[in-house]
C-alpha cells in the first residue's frame, strides 16, 4: 500500500503517476468494499439459491430444490364474476405393501339383505380402499420375573433363572426406548431437553442427565460396528471429506465458545455406501492423517489446505470440487452490475456445460461414463482452461472475480482429474449432502455439553446416516441391532448387524 507520508518526488512527471496510482488504490478498495457490502445483503436477505446460466443443471438442483418440488401455479377459468383454481390431482402413490394391515369389513345392515323380490341377497364381489391411522406413542412396563428354584430333597444352592443380556444392565432403558431416543435425537433432530418433556407429559420422569448418558453408552457399545464401517470406508476407491463447526461447552483447558470440528468421511461401493463422522477439538492436518491412515485411493475435498498432507502420501490422489469452483463465480455474479452480463456470467455458462454430460451420463456405467467425459467433457475444460488463460491477466485478485478466476487457476488439475475415471466424482456434493443432518441438527441442539457427548454424536450419527443410505428404517435398524448387540461376542455376529446384511422387521 502506498503511504501519504513517504516523500514526494520532485519530478512532475513521477508526482502525477504517484497520484495516479493512489486513486487507483483507492477505487479498488472502494470496489472491494462495494463487493463486500453486495455479497453481505445477498446472504442476509436475497433467496438461498444459485442462480446460473443452465437451472437444469444436475448440480444445481439441490440449490433450487423448493422451486423444484412446488407445483405450478394452477390454471384460473374466470368465468362472469367467479375464478376458480383448476388443480389436477396427481395419482395417490400407494401405502407401502410391508405396513401392517387391520382390516375392517362392512356388511350391509340386516334389513337390506333382503331383496324386494323375497330372495336373500349373495355377496358378488367388494371394494377396497386403504387409510392411514397413526397410533400415538404407546409405553408400557416390562417386568421380567426370573424364577428361583431349590431341591426340597438336599441342601443345594437355590438356582435363579437366567435375564437376556441388556445393552445397559440395571437400567429402566430396553431396546425400544433407547432406539426412540436415538432416533428422536439423531434422526428428528429434537433436543434432550424436549425429549424430556414429551415422556412428562406420558407421566414418565427420566431427567435429561439420564437420557444423555443412555446415549453415550449406546456410542460407546456401537463402536465394534463402527470400526467395521471403516475398514469399508477405507476400501473404497474414492472418499469425499468435509468437516463444519461444533461447540462443545465443557472441553477441559479450553473456553466454552471455543471451537470444534465434526469430520464426515463417506464412501463404499453404490451399493453399500458409509457415512462416518469423527469428532475432534483440532482442524489441523494431524485429524485426517489419523481418519485416513493408510488410505490408498482418490481423496475428494474442497481446497483446505489441512488435507494437503493426506493428499501427499504415496498412493493417494486429490480430486477438487467444481461445486466450489462454481459459487465463486456465482458470488462474482451476484456483484455484477444490475443488467450487465460480464465475465462470471461467461464463466458459469463453461462451467454447466460439463455438468450437463454429467446428467446424461447418469445412468451409464463406469466405463459409458469415462468414454463420454473423454469425447465430450476434456474438449469444453480445454476450451475452459483457455478462457482462463486468456482472463486471469486481467483481473483484480482482491474482487470476486479475481478471486474466482484464481481459486479455478489454482486448483485446475485437481478439478480435471475427474475426467481420469468413469467412477470419479465432479464435486464433493456427496459429503456435503451427508453432513447437512448433522447441521440441521445443530440449529436446535445448538452446542454439545461434554467431549463424551460430541464423540457420542459422532458415532450415533454415523450409524443412522449409514443405515438411512442403505435403505433402513432408522427406528427399525436402531431397534434391530441394539435387541441383538448384548448377545454378539464374534465378529461374524458384529458383520450381520451392518445396515446391508440385515432386514428389521417393522415393528407393529
């Protein structure tokens, strides 16, 4: 920066360009600032979406996903003074066929069961239609009475009857509450607190303290499975990492708003994904060295730099995000001015064309895939590459657009690398779809109070993520496995509770 208080030449020539180049430091601060204040009002106020050249882009969907699901506005008949919405009703999908099923007949009454003629009449056929009934939450006590038996003929020791084993013995907790808990925590997002409350209002007094370490022991008796999950995820050809923010209140030797971090790993093959996080006071390089240890494979992450020292390791290659890539010229668009197209809007327009092949390649195989990227992909990231070229000299690396136009230049070899594989992926979508319940979670937990508590999280969310991607009724998994887990003291036992190797019944 150019400082006011350095001596001024005595050239006029020199002078000028002095006071040149300060109105110019000037104005880009200014515009910086303008850039800044437009970003700001955007995320305060402005719609949470990312508006591109190509809204059908499979990428953006997710951004766009309320306006995806709305129904079109109906049609309006004005007929005289009346208007009348017109709204065609969808077909009615079915209930799902392995929901218990109570039927009710309807006879006619006794009076009309005979005809005007005097014969009796026959039932020639019915017809049948299907309701939804929900009955409310239903508690119960279970006593479980061990008989005690001794031998009136000798003086033998009393034999007391055998109690299965407990997930946690001596406690009021069986299988069914403590898989309601885990499922009002984990999958409903509802606080301990409001938990709380709804077993008060059941006449049930359990405290909050009570129900938070029932929690903690199911993390800690789950870890088996856990430690499978990722030697699986550790076999995958490609992992997609991210981490987000976590406060923990009572973290020893740190201050209560200190900030921690929950990493999510997932990976697997398609039909047997995993979803795994890890919790952690540190965002340092050491968290995924240890996640990660020994990993051979391709890595997918966003361009934070604690990963660089995964990514080093011998066998490992990093893949970048065209997500990222893509919000940075999205954010240089939304300062644009008003009217204008300019070069984000060029840039984005590039950008969709690859994801564009991506959609039609959806369904093809690993090896359709790498063949289309090849043929149809690699020619528009070369013509990419080239505009970039072309632009990068030019821009400003303090604004949006220098900012995207650089962060593209920096990590261009990781984003093409996709195009290496037809099973690689284009962004960290991925990762970013498997943290967001535990993000949502957050918004009503808002903090974790102890270390135990957090890691308690991680495991819990981590076993229900894993099951709903595998296609498991999370009550109905949780319920499956914690009946099961006091029995199991093999490994083989351990593999027929992972989420793919199991079918819960539904519980009536």
């Amino acid at each position: 920066m150019i400082s006011m208080s350095e001596t001024l030449p005595d050239d006029p020539v020199a002078l000028k360009q002095l006071l040149r180049a300060l109105v110019e430091e000037k104005d880009g601060q200014i515009e910086r600032l303008r850039e800044q204040s437009a970003l700001l009002i955007q995320r305060l106020f402005a719609r949470k979406s990312e508006q591109t050249v190509d809204p059908d882009s499979p990428q953006l969907a997710t951004f766009n996903e309320a306006e995806n699901l709305a129904e079109p506005a109906p049609e309006v008949i004005v007929e005289e003074d009346v208007v009348a919405p017109l709204k065609r009703r969808g077909k009615r999908k079915p209930l799902p066929a392995e929901l218990p099923r109570v039927e009710i007949v309807h006879e006619l009454p006794e009076h009309e069961l005979t005809c005007a003629c005097g014969c009796r009449k026959q039932v020639i056929g019915e017809q049948t239609s299907e309701q939804l009934e929900i009955i409310p939450m239903q508690i119960r006590v279970i006593r479980h009475i061990r008989k005690t038996y001794a031998c009136t003929g000798c003086e033998s020791a009393p034999v007391t009857a055998d109690k299965p084993a407990q997930l946690i013995e001596k406690s009021l907790a069986s299988p069914s509450v403590l898989a309601v808990l885990l499922n009002t925590k984990y999958v409903d997002s509802l606080p301990l607190h409001r938990f709380e409350k709804v077993l008060t209002r059941h006449g049930i007094d359990i405290s909050r303290q009570t129900l938070a370490r029932w929690v903690i022991q199911c993390g800690e008796q789950l870890q088996p499975l856990l430690n499978l999950l990722r030697d699986r995820l550790l076999d995958s050809p490609v992992i997609h990492c991210d981490e987000t923010r976590v406060q923990v209140l009572k973290e020893p030797g740190r201050d209560p708003g200190s900030q921690s971090w929950m990493w999510v790993q997932t990976g697997g093959p398609p039909d047997k994904p995993v979803i795994l996080f890890d919790y952690s006071t540190s965002r340092a390089q050491e968290v995924p060295l240890r996640l990660l240890q020994d990993y051979r494979g391709y890595l997918m992450t966003d361009d934070y730099a604690g990963y660089n020292a995964v990514a080093a390791q011998e066998g490992v290659e990093r893949l970048a995000c065209w997500a990222h890539a893509q919000r940075k010229f999205v954010e240089a668009q939304k300062v644009q001015p008003k009217g204008k197209t300019g070069r984000a809007d060029i840039a984005l327009g590039m950008i969709n064309k690859p994801y564009g092949i991506e959609r039609d390649l959806k369904e093809a195989s690993a090896e359709q895939r790498l063949q289309g990227r090849q043929q149809h992909s690699l020619p528009l990231l070369a013509q990419l590459k080239a505009w970039l070229e072309k632009t990068q000299p030019q821009v400003t690396a303090q604004n949006a657009l220098g900012k995207a136009v650089n962060y593209l230049a920096s990590n261009w070899s990781r984003l093409v690398r996709y195009g290496e594989g037809g099973n690689l992926p284009i962004d960290n979508n991925a990762a970013e779809r498997a943290i967001r319940p535990f993000v949502i979670g957050r918004k009503n937990w808002l903090f974790s109070d102890t270390p135990k508590g957090a890691t308690a999280s991680a495991q819990l969310y981590s076993l229900v993520e894993t099951a709903k991607a595998n296609g498991q009724e999370p009550y109905a998994y949780l319920r499956h496995i914690l009946e099961r887990l006091p029995q199991v003291n093999r490994v083989e036992g351990y593999e027929a509770l992972l989420p793919w190797n199991c079918t819960p019944a539904i519980a009536s």
